[in-house]
C-alpha cells in the first residue's frame, strides 16, 4: 500500500482513539482512508474559486448543470430541484438527505429521542448497506451470530463476498423469540470480538419480537458487551414500520442499544425502499451509535 494512503487511514484512525467504532473494524476497515488529499480534495478546495478548473460536473455558462434536454424533459419539477439532483453529490450522500433521514428516525423512533447517532452514510440500498458493514467488521474467518431463520442473501453477502461464516442460533421456542438461544451463542467461545446480525420485521419468518422480547435480546447484548466483549449489533431494519398488532415492539432496537454499553456499537441499516414503498429508488442508510460517543473533531 502506497505510503501516502497508509498515512491517511491511520489518521482517520488516530481521530476514533481506542473506542469501540476502532476496536471491531477488520483489516479491510482500517485501510480504509477518504483521498481528500487527492482529486476530491482538490475538487473541494475549487469549490466557491473564481474559476473551477476540476472535471466531474459540466456546467452552462450560467452556472447551471449541463444537462440533456431529453432527460430534463422527463422531470415535471422546479428547476432548482432538478439542477440539484443532477449536481455531483459525496460518495456518502447528499448532505440534506442525510439530515432528513436522520431526524426521521428521530421521529419514528422514540427512544432515539434524545440520543447521540450518526449522520445516516447514504448507500445504494440495504443490500449494499450489509456488504459495506462486512467489509468494515469482518475479517475472512470471522463469524457473524443470526438467527437460523435469515434471509438467504446474507450467505452470498457474508460468506462467499466476505469470507466471513454464519453461525446460527435457534429463532423460536414455543411460539416466542428464543432469546436464551442468543445469549448461549454469544456465551461460545469466551469473550472477544462479537458480531450479531438482527432482522425485524424477519425475512422469511415475517416475526417481529414483541415490546418484552425486544428489551430482553438488547439485555443479553448489553450483559455481553459488560462482561468485556466487543459487540458489533447489525440492525437489518429492511421492513421496519410494517408492524400492526398490538404488544408488538414498533420502533428499532437501534433506540435500546444506541447508548446501552461503550462496549457496544449499534449499527442500523434501512432505507426507504420498502419502509416507503418506494421500491424502485434502492436508497439505504447506515447510521452507528454507542454509548459515549461524541461528535468527532476531524485531525485528518
Ligand atoms: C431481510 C432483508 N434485508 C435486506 C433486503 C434487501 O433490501 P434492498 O432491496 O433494499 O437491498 C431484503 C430484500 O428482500 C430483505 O428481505
């Protein structure tokens, strides 16, 4: 690796200090750097210069967005709306989506009220939000804990993509989560690094845990993460909302694990796709929180 780009990572590393957002990052995940020192940076520095000598986005001599004819016509909006959904946006997202998400969840999810989280990173849908996550967290080796009733694209994406394993625990006992399965798996194996994957609303099962369920599985969690190990939580919140009986927990477990141990990270993975039934737009979110974050003074 280029010595330039090493320094770069261990920079961005250097800003997250020894918290658990460091600690559960694989190899892959401490390599990863932002090249703002190269031709984004240097796009970012002509940004509001008298002349922008940078490529990346054409513009009309009246500081519009070049844009087809053809695919303007196509977009029945004011055009200030469409001159800025053709303008170049950060590979992490457009800023004001990722504000609106956020207080989204805010809104849909009250025990985040009040809560320190992430900015939401803007990704193409949830099935790019779960590889991203297993390239940050896993190693080729390392073992992801679900449920063994899962979505089966969560092999393709873990397994074959990221040679990480599966190891599954038991979904239901007597008509109920199976929280004491959980608990048993992340018991294997002593303490260590853990990384569990939870689905509710549950692909193919449909189950979603009920409001006693859902504060005893982020026990189990929490209990884990003071006992010394390193807990990585993947929400995969793919349906949430699509909940309507009564007793049944409505919000994400992101709300109860967001600020439940220093121990733990909470990692919540969504998008409107279906959660708004927009199904075609393949937009998703990643959004982390633990207990004692704070907002991070860039050094790099
Ligand atoms: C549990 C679960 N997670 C993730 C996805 C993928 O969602 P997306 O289409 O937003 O990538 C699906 C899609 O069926 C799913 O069932």
């Amino acid at each position: 690796m280029n010595n330039t780009y090493t320094e770069l990572a261990n920079a961005l590393n250097s800003n997250l200090g020894s918290c658990v957002a460091f600690r559960v990052l694989s190899e892959r995940g401490k390599k990863i750097y932002f090249p703002h020192k190269g031709i984004l940076g240097q796009s970012a520095e002509a940004k509001g210069a008298e002349i922008n000598a940078t490529i990346g986005t054409a513009f009309e001599d009246d500081g519009t967005p070049l844009m087809l004819q053809i695919v303007k016509n196509a977009f029945a909006m004011p055009d200030h709306i469409i001159h800025a959904g053709f303008l170049y946006q950060p590979s992490f997202g457009k800023a004001l989506l990722r504000k609106k998400w956020a207080e989204m969840l805010s809104k849909k999810n009250k025990n985040l009220q009040n809560i320190k989280f992430s900015e939401p990173v803007v990704t193409a849908a949830l099935t790019h939000a779960l590889s991203v996550s297993a390239g940050l967290f896993l190693n080729p080796g390392d073992t992801v804990i679900i449920p063994d009733l899962y979505w089966d694209n969560y092999d393709l994406i873990f397994c074959e993509t990221y040679g990480a394993q599966i190891k599954t625990f038991n979904t239901f006992k007597n008509g109920s989560f199976d929280v004491a399965a959980l608990a048993a798996a992340l018991e294997e194996g002593g303490n260590g690094k853990k990384v569990v994957l939870l689905n509710f609303p549950n692909n193919p099962t449909g189950y979603t845990v009920t409001e006693t369920e859902a504060n005893e599985i982020c026990e189990v969690l929490k209990a884990c993460a003071q006992k010394g190990s390193d807990v990585v939580v993947l929400l995969d919140d793919a349906y949430f909302g699509l909940v309507y009986e009564h007793g049944i927990y409505k919000e994400s477990l992101f709300g109860l694990l967001a600020n439940a141990h220093e121990n733990l990270l909470a990692v919540k993975l969504d998008g409107p796709t279906k959660e708004d039934y927009v199904w075609g737009f393949r937009i998703g979110f990643i959004t982390f929180a633990f207990h004692g974050a704070s907002v991070l003074q860039l050094k790099a």
